[in-house]
C-alpha cells in the first residue's frame, strides 16, 4: 500500500457506490472524504450521468476538481465549470442505429443526451424513474426527428427489466460502431466507441497532473469494471454485483448507504 498519502487519487461512482439508496451524500462518507484530502489526497467521481444530473452534487461533494462524467465520455473540470474533453457520437449513424432498436422494442426509450439537453423518445415509466433519481428532466419528442443532430454524448435506453436480454443481444449487432453495456438492470448505455471509464481515468490521471498517484476507484455495477481494473486499487460496496466482486482488491462490509465508500478510505489511510 502507498505510504505517501498524498499522491492518492480515489475516483468513485457515484449510484450505489458513493450515493446512499435515497441520492444523498451520507455523513460518514463526506467526513472519510475530508480526512482523505487533509492527507494531502485528492477525491473525484466518475458516474454515467452527464452534466445536467451531475452539477448539482459538485458544491455538497466539495468538488473542485476535474470529474468523469457520462462514463468516460467527458471530464468536466468543476472548479473551472469547463469541459476539458469529450467524445461524441456518430449523430447520423447513431440515428439509424436509435430508430432500429425503437422499432423493434417500442417498451423502451431512448433518452438522447447533449452538452445542452436532454431529449428524449418513447417516454416510458423507466425514465420517469430516472428523472426522479438523477435530478433532471429532459425535453420529451415525439419523434427521433426532432432531435438535434449535434454533439451526442451518450444514449441511455430505458426499458422494463425483463426486456433487458433481448434488447443487449440486439444491440450487439452493432458494437462496432459503438460501446454497449448496461449500467442498471433497466439501463443500457451506448456510448462512443472506445470511451469507457477505465480510458477517461487514464486521462483524469494527467488532467491533475498526477501521473505518478496511486489510483483508487470504487464501484458496483458492469460499467465500473474496466476502471477497476485500470486503477492501481479497487473496491466495491458490499451490494456490488459478482462480477465486480471478483476483480476487487477489496469488497466492504458495508453497502452504498452504510458508508462502503468511507470504509474503504479508512482502509486506504490506515494500510
């Protein structure tokens, strides 16, 4: 384990890792988090929400720093409130590819995000559930054509859970164009080929300026699980799912509203 505590970057997610069941920031979690920077350590996240269901959590956090967000696809600097990089889709063949699995699953929607808005198609009650729990409200369209062609972060997929199997097989036929996963069992995400977490912590590491830290990252769902195993140190809350158990160098005891991410900043400053 590292001894000079200062060169640690922990990098988190924020839904069911760092973010209590109720979207709040617990107090165990902010004080490990206060005690990790008086030790000269630096904290980020790294969450697959975008922006505008992002910004409003970067004052309680005490974020100051340049953070991932839409899962690896941007790192916004929050002190600077400035976008330092970011991978856009396709938006034409990206279309084609939205209007295909539409048709095919009209249960499921499609909810299309930009630097400026979030739009989105099929409205269903999965996305609702996603307004409610991310913060946000996006612009609802009738159709894909009223969507705006330019700068398309990402594309999260709302859909009822047992839809979810045929609806990733159906994607796979076009995972060359794009990155699929699923980050929720009623989200899929597809986002610029090669964009991942594990790349945008890469480039969060020399956005700081820290190429010689020791990484931490932290979380419990599939699209955590390329971050993990780029960081030097990985750990999940105990409600993490097995796959990510499994490449963990530390699973707590606790869950997500328990504290997970303070007891593993514990263990970090004490080891």
């Amino acid at each position: 384990m590292v001894k000079d505590k200062s060169k640690i970057v922990f990098v988190s997610d924020m839904d069911g890792t760092l973010l209590s069941a109720d979207k709040t920031l617990s107090k165990r979690n902010a004080d490990a988090i206060a005690r990790l920077r008086e030790a000269g350590g630096i904290f980020a996240v790294a969450t697959g929400r975008v922006l505008q269901a992002t910004e409003h959590y970067f004052k309680p956090f005490g974020l100051e720093c340049p953070v991932i967000l839409c899962n690896g696809g941007m790192i916004y600097n929050c002190g600077e409130k400035k976008v330092l990089f970011a991978e856009y889709l396709d938006s034409k063949s990206a279309r084609a590819t939205v209007a295909e699995l539409l048709e095919k699953f009209p249960q499921v929607c499609a909810e299309i995000c930009t630097p400026d808005c979030i739009y989105d198609v099929q409205i269903n009650e999965q996305e609702k559930y996603h307004w409610k729990i991310g913060g946000f409200t996006a612009k609802v369209c009738d159709s894909l054509d009223e969507v705006p062609e330019d700068k398309w972060c990402k594309i999260l997929f709302a859909m009822p859970e047992n839809i979810m199997p045929a609806f990733a097989e159906c994607a796979a036929a076009f995972s060359h164009e794009a990155e699929f996963f699923s980050s929720n069992p009623i989200f899929f995400e597809m986002l610029p080929k090669g964009c991942t977490k594990g790349t945008a912590l890469e480039k969060l590491i020399k956005a700081l300026g820290r190429e010689d830290a020791y990484t931490v990252a932290m979380g419990d769902f599939n699209n955590d699980i390329q971050m993990l195993q780029y960081a030097d140190f990985a750990a999940c809350p105990s409600n993490a799912i097995d796959e990510v158990k499994a490449i963990c160098d530390l699973v707590c005891s606790s869950d997500c509203t328990q504290g997970a991410v303070a007891e593993a900043i514990d263990y970090i400053l004490i080891k």
